[in-house]
C-alpha cells in the first residue's frame, strides 16, 4: 500500500485537471495514489480521467458522486482513503516535482503520533513565491487556529494529515440545501488537539480562478448558507488555541448568521452565551450589512 492519497475533489474542472496530472506524473517520488471525486460534473471529467487511469502512468481511483458541495467531497474521500497520510490538491492547482517525497521525508524523520501531521505552504504558480510568505524560523509545529489567530502566518498552507485522525471526524454533517460549508471544519477538530508540524517547503502551487472559487462571493455564501456559518462560528468559540478576540469575532458571525437562517435558538444553542450576549449588537448590525451587500 501506498503512503500518501493526494486527494482531488472536482466540479467541472477538465480544463484545469491535466495540469495536476503532468505534475503528479512528475513526482520523483511514486509513494502516493490520486484519488479524484468527482462532484456530479458533466464536462467531460469522468472521460478524462478514466483515459489516464488507462495509461497506468499515476495509480489513480475515480469516483464519482452527486453534486453536494466541497464538503461532501472531502466526506467521501475519507470514507476511502486507506492510506497513512493525506492531502488534498485542488483540481487547479499542481504540486513540485519533490513535494511527494519531502513530505514523506520530512513525515518519517519527524513525525510520531503526537502530531496531526504536516503544514507547508503554497507557491503562487506565476511568481513562485509563498502565499503570504513563509513560517517563523525556528518554529517547529503549532496548533492550526494559531495561524490567523496569532498573527503567526497570514496566506495559504497546506496541511498534509494523518488518516486515522481525519476519520474521526469525518463525516462533516452539514444542512439540506446548504453547500458552501468549509471542509476546515474537520481540520479544526483535529488540529486544536494536536499540533501540526512545520516544513518551510513547497507542497503546493496554486493558481486562483476568478469564476466559482470557495473563497470568493462570500457574502453571497452567507445567504446561501447561513446554518453552515453558524456551525462553524459555534466551533470557533469552543477552540482551546485561539484568542479571546478571535472567540468575540467568531461570535459577532455566529449572531448575524443565525439571524440569517431565522434561528430563534441562537442563545440557547451557543457554547458561550455571555460571549454571544456581547457580540448581539455588532452582530445584528454585520446582519444588516450582509444583507446590504446582497441586495
């Protein structure tokens, strides 16, 4: 069996796949399988991949599912994923020709069961330079919510995770209806309970598209998807590894987004009630503005 899954959840991206296949083609080192999930697409993707598949160039396993949203994807790729280690690569991204084997070097000199895995960061495809720039020197690991929480490290990382631990998790539960509910839900359970370790290495190039990106439209994902916020923000509070400002915005979110989803248990149901109590003004007020913003 192999070491690692490069997982791929995909939603008509046959435009862009074929360049993660020429660098996953690359690896110097073949200790991984590309296990690509298919999210309902109807450009072709199914065809394509099952030509490469042919080939025998990359061990490659295809599913495909009905359309569901990023999350259920990541949910059926730890459903299936048998391997030790873990990462998923976006279908419009590629990884270094080395990123393979210094993950699996960096993982077998350093890594134990103390650890959730592996954190390195993202290249921009053009400029080849880290999204947001590099980690500390002389940081060895971190807990995931310190990144943004302590200012530790503001751009893209790429976590690289043990399976076990991904699967006590998965799958993520998300709302009828709702698709824009961030995988990174199921990162922050594992990861403010055990560290990840730190690679100031490139396991990822990304390059950003302009049309359908998660990251992108966000307020029109607040109204899309209000009880997956609201979740995520319940979540956010509870964090051991985090900081009370980060606690009082997650709960100025939490507010506004249950006030979205017409949720009259807002109180009842968060796990700091004098916490949301405080944030109930600027949290009606970012309700305000979200709804401005989507007029």
């Amino acid at each position: 069996m192999k070491t690692l899954t490069v997982f791929t959840p995909t939603y008509n991206r046959a435009h862009t796949l074929p360049r993660l296949h020429e660098s996953l083609k690359g690896q110097t080192c073949p200790d991984f399988e590309w296990l690509v999930i298919d999210d309902g697409s109807t450009d072709g993707t199914e065809e394509l991949v099952r030509r490469w598949m042919a080939e025998s160039t990359v061990p490659i396993r295809y599913i495909r599912k009905e359309n569901g949203g990023l999350y259920t994807g990541y949910n059926t790729a730890y459903t299936n994923i048998g391997t030790e280690l873990n990462v998923c690569i976006d279908s419009d991204d590629a990884m270094p020709p080395d990123a393979v084997g210094k993950i699996l070097q960096l993982w077998r000199g350093r890594g134990s069961d103390r650890y959730a895995g592996l954190l390195g960061l993202d290249l921009d495809m053009d400029t080849r330079q880290a999204v947001g720039g590099t980690f500390p020197e002389g940081m060895d690991s971190c807990f995931f919510p310190e990144l943004y929480a302590r200012n530790i490290h503001r751009g893209d990382t790429k976590p690289v995770l043990r399976t076990d631990l991904m699967k006590q998790v998965a799958p993520q539960e998300g709302f009828p209806g709702e698709k824009n509910f961030n995988p990174v839900y199921m990162l922050l359970q594992v990861s403010d309970k055990y560290p990840l370790l730190i690679a100031n290495e490139a396991f990822c190039l990304v390059q950003y598209q302009t049309g359908d990106s998660m990251s992108r439209n966000i307020w029109r994902q607040y109204i899309d998807s209000p009880r997956s916020f609201a979740k995520m923000r319940r979540l956010e509070m509870t964090l051991e590894h985090t900081t009370a400002s980060s606690r009082l915005r997650s709960a100025v979110h939490y507010v506004a987004e249950c006030l979205l989803a017409r949720d009259r248990g807002w109180l009842r149901n968060a796990p700091r009630k004098g916490l949301v109590l405080l944030a109930a003004l600027p949290g009606f007020l970012l309700h305000f503005l979200i709804r401005f913003k989507n007029r």
